[in-house]
C-alpha cells in the first residue's frame, strides 16, 4: 500500500530531522482526517504510522483530553475531534484571498444555478476552502476541506497547467483513478494539460465524480497560480448552450477576482 503523507512525517522528510513527537502527532492527526467517517482502532493506527502500540496509546489519550481526537463510549473507536475543525475554520477565516473571492462565488452561483468552487493547490492534490451549492442542491464529494488528487479533475488540472510539464507534482508510478473517465497515464494527463494551456480553462467530463462535469479557471494573482474557482454540472443537462454559458460567466469572474485581489488589505505573502 502506498505511504501516505502523514507516514512519511513521522519519520522525517525532505533531508530535515523534525521533532519526533510533534511529526507523529500531525501524522495520526492527518491519518484520522483522511478516515473522515471511518473511525480506527489503536492496532490499525499504530500498523499504519509504523509507531509501537503503547506510545499510540499514550498518545491518543493525551489527544482525546485536548480535543483533537474523540473515542466512542468503549473507547477503542478513535476520530478527529472538534479542535481540528476550530483550526480549519480559523485558516479559512484569517486568509485574505478566500475572504475576497467568497462574494464572486455567490455571483457565479447566481448566474448560473451550478454549483461554483474555489480551491488550492496542495502537493498532489487539490483541497476546497469554499463551495456554492447548486440550486437544485447537487451533491458532490467536494465538501469544504477535502482533499481530491489534481490529475483528477477541473480545479486540479487549471492549476497543474499553470506548471511545466517537469515540475508537476505528481505522486510516482499510475496515477490513481476516481472513476473510469480518471486519466491515470502521464501520457493522457499532458496531453489534457496542453489543451487546458491552449483554451485557458480545463474541461473535467466524470474524471472526479461519474455523472458529473466541470470547467476550471485558475486564478492568477500568484505566479504559478495556486487557487483556481471551477463551476461543476451534471452531465445529463451539460448542453452546447448551458456550456458556453457557464466558460463566459466563469473567465468574467475569473478576470473580477484577480483585479480585486492585489489591492486586498493585509494580505500576508504566506509560503
């Protein structure tokens, strides 16, 4: 099974010798975030992050007394617990460009009655920091704070297309697929990203979500561009027209957001 992020920070990465407690906590914590309903036993837990039962335990308890983990009334359930929803909440609340493009994704909603997201680039993925649900309430998997991979839809490829090619950061070997529409050859995947350069906006039919359609824009007050906004439908009502709507309506919010934002106040250059 492939190593997952938190695992690999338990035991140190990029060359930097970090602080083993603290690499461990943020590798249990993240691990339990990524289970999102799917609650872990201290056994899976301790196998997964490579730690010794005992220090898990002691570890999860001290977690669970501050908040950041929850356990069920026998306690050998364990979950992410509510300080980490008060720490998402306060990252999306302190940063200026998600304060600023929040009105222009109620403008797009309201243009269009699709379901309009913005979201940013992390390593290999993609996590959303705001959604506008569609008005005929179209549920996708795109809930604020999920991560989704970048090879795997609208958002992600409008940003992996604001890279060269020999910098893409991509996990090694196949890539992974959502659905059958996923492209999990690099081959298939650079082709897409030169169409995405060459029309200014990616096109995502059921790479992310079967059934489910997007368009991507990625927004360019940064260089290269880490935010992108993208309008996702349902593919049964994806006409010609309603297509070439939506890329008009999406490319005029695209170019409102990023004349708004470089004079947003107090905007901090984080790195």
């Amino acid at each position: 099974m492939p190593e997952n992020s938190g695992a690999r920070r338990a035991r140190g990465v990029r060359g930097v010798r970090g602080v083993k407690s603290a690499a461990r906590t943020v590798a249990l914590l993240e691990l339990l975030a990524a289970r999102g309903d799917r609650p872990a036993r201290l056994d899976e837990l301790a196998e997964e992050l490579g730690v010794p039962r005992s220090s898990m335990y002691q570890l999860l308890r001290t977690l669970v007394d501050c908040g950041w983990v929850r356990s069920d009334t026998t306690g050998s359930l364990y979950g992410i617990g509510i300080h980490a929803l008060l720490t998402g909440t306060s990252y999306l609340d302190s940063d200026p460009y998600v304060q600023v493009v929040r009105p222009y994704l109620d403008e797009a909603s309201d243009a269009l009655g699709e379901t309009i997201h913005l979201a940013r680039l992390d390593g290999p993925d993609v996590v959303y920091l705001a959604t506008r649900e569609s008005h005929e309430y179209l549920r996708t998997i795109s809930r604020v704070g999920r991560r989704v991979p970048a090879h795997a839809g609208a958002l992600g490829k409008a940003l992996l297309a604001e890279r060269p090619d020999a910098e893409l950061p991509l996990p090694p070997g196949p890539l992974p697929a959502l659905t059958p529409n996923t492209h999990t050859s690099r081959a298939a995947l650079l082709a897409d990203l030169a169409g995405v350069r060459a029309r200014g906006h990616s096109v995502d039919r059921g790479e992310t979500v079967a059934g489910i359609g997007g368009f991507g824009f990625a927004l360019r007050y940064a260089s290269p561009a880490t935010d992108a906004v993208s309008c996702s439908i349902p593919l049964t009502r994806l006409t010609a027209s309603h297509e070439e709507k939506v890329i008009a309506v999406m490319r005029e919010i695209r170019s409102k957001i990023e004349s708004t934002l470089p004079s947003a106040p107090g905007a901090v250059d984080w790195r």
